[in-house]
C-alpha cells in the first residue's frame, strides 16, 4: 500500500523493491499436506471502540505489564484474541495444544535501505512465538511482553543489516524458522496482520467507498485489525 500521507494529498508509489530483492532461485515454502482439504471458512467480526481499548490497557497495567512505553492498541487486540483462543479450545476439546501465533510486521520506515519512501509491494517480515495455557495462564499482560518481547529482538535485528543481500536473507530466515515450527505440528496456528492506519474504508476507485473490506482465506485460523471505521483516528480496532 502507498498510503502515508492523506487522501487529500496524491501519493507517488514506486515499484523499485526488486532492487532490495531480486529474482533467484529460493526453496519453497512447503505448509503441511492437507491443510486446507474440507476447511469451511467463517468471518467473524469484533469491534473494539476507543473505550474498549484504554480499559484493555488498564487491565494489561493492572497485570503487571512492565514498560515505560504503553501497549498499542494492536499489541492488545492481538493478545486478548489469543487468549480467546486458548480459551476456546480447551472449553472445546478439555485440553489444548500450544498456540503458535505469526504477526506481519511491515518494514516500511524500520530500515534505511529504503531510498524510497512510498515503495508499493510485499514488504513485510514475520514474528511468531508459541504460548501454552496447560503450564501457566498467561494473561494480557502476559502476551502483550511475550509480543513486545519479539518485537525487540527484530528491531535489534533490523539495526545491525547493513545491505540489501542481509536484509533479504533476513526475510528469508524468518520464513524458514515458521515453517520448521510448523513441521513440528505441536500446534494450533493463528496468523495476524495488521492493516491500521490504512484508511481502506475511505478508498474509492470509482463506485464509492467500500461497504466491507477483508482478507482473502488463508489456509490457517488469521486475524485482520483494521482501523474502527466510525474514524481512522478515534484509536478503535475492528478484528476479523
């Protein structure tokens, strides 16, 4: 997406990330067999109103988050669904398996090797972390640090590529450490994206904004947060 300013002002996007990641021969990305064999998908939505979210803060502080920046509205609607899940699938089965939860995390503005700074494509790397609720609960607080956590350690990570070639083979290491998490098959999959503070609701290309927007399926369970669409800026999620 090329969005970065307003919709009042023209953007320029450039298409110029092959020079970041040029074609060569790579290993498929190979997911388990059968994954999407007989899956019915099911959208559900949730809305989380600017009140919702300064009470999910208060609850994360109340447990015990420590830091001196505040969870973001993302960090907590992330962990609160996960924790649903947990939750929901030990009510449903009398036990449940650990959670392995991947974020999209965009890496526009992250590094310096961008000399542009609309670039349009997929660029984009991914943090995942297991959580289990059979050992300990681990509550907002608890996901929200295990989520900060990782975030940390991608961004130091992120500090130390000094071209192109690492910052691609970066991505590339990602990929590769997922897909050995999931050969394991120890766990349930939850991937989330974040599309805040993308104004989707307000694009029109002709025929008038959008009465929905989501997500193609995916061949796991995956989360969508978008901005509140009563206001792109009245700190409100809507997960799907």
């Amino acid at each position: 997406m090329a969005c970065r300013a307003s919709i009042h002002k023209a953007i320029h996007p450039c298409f110029d990330l092959s020079a970041i990641f040029p074609p060569r021969d790579l290993p498929k990305l190979e997911l388990p067999v059968g994954l999407m064999i007989g899956a019915k998908y099911v959208i559900k939505i949730f809305v989380f109103d600017s009140q919702s979210i300064m009470k999910l803060k208060a609850v994360a502080k109340w447990g015990g988050f420590d830091s001196k920046r505040e969870p973001s509205r993302v960090e907590l609607v992330t962990a609160l669904v996960s924790i649903a899940i947990l939750d929901g699938a030990k009510l449903k089965n009398g036990q449940s398996k650990p959670l392995l939860i991947a974020h999209m995390v965009n890496l526009r503005g992250r590094t310096d090797l961008l000399s542009h700074k609309n670039p349009c494509g997929n660029l984009y790397t991914a943090v995942h972390w297991k959580s289990a609720v059979e050992v300990e609960k681990p509550g907002l607080h608890g996901l929200v640090g295990l989520m900060r956590d990782v975030m940390t350690t991608l961004l130091a990570k992120l500090a130390k590529v000094i071209g192109e070639e690492d910052l691609g083979e970066m991505v590339m290491n990602a990929g590769r450490e997922f897909q050995e998490e999931l050969r394991q098959g120890d766990a349930d999959v939850l991937l989330f994206t974040s599309w805040c503070r993308f104004p989707l609701h307000r694009v029109d290309l002709g025929w008038g904004e959008p009465e929905f927007v989501s997500s193609l399926c995916s061949p796991f369970d995956s989360v969508t947060l978008m901005d509140h669409r009563e206001g792109d800026d009245d700190g409100g999620v809507v997960a799907q």
